[in-house]
C-alpha cells in the first residue's frame, strides 16, 4: 500500500445567521462586552440597567437622543426610588 496523503480541512466557519433583533442584537454588542453580561455582572437592577442598555444603543440605532432621553429618564426613575427610602 502506498502512503496517504494527508488532506487540509479548513476550519468550520458557521453560517451567517440574518440580523437577530431579539437574542444578541447588533446595537448591544458593539465592542468586547454584550450589555446583558455588564448588566448581569455589575449586579443592576431593572432602572440602571434600562438606562445603561440605552446609553450603549444610542450611537448605533440612528435616535440616538431618543435613547439618551430614556437612559435619562430611567436614571430619574433610580433617584426618585432612592430619595423616598
């Protein structure tokens, strides 16, 4: 029997999957972090980590005032609750 020849395989590349809107979607994973992993390991609760998923969407949405109006408001949302304790 002669000698095999080894034969290269590329790496796997999955396919493209078409733009998500729900599950992972562009205007959150911009960068090294997705925003859900900092609002989850920064321990945020439901008004800063609206506000922080606004700030980190508003440059990438194309309304980007209307996102910074929202971070605004659910940070106004965080001092009241922290004022009436």
């Amino acid at each position: 029997m002669g000698a095999q020849m080894a034969t290269f395989t590329p790496p796997f590349k999955p396919p493209i999957p078409p733009k998500e809107m729900v599950h992972h979607p562009d205007h959150y994973n911009k960068g090294e972090f997705e925003v859900i992993d900092v609002i989850y390991d920064w321990n945020l609760n439901f008004s800063l980590g609206s506000a922080i998923k606004y700030i980190a969407s508003a440059e990438h949405k194309g309304n980007d005032i209307e996102d910074l109006k929202k971070a605004k408001q659910y940070i106004e949302f965080e001092i009241e609750n922290r004022l009436s304790k």
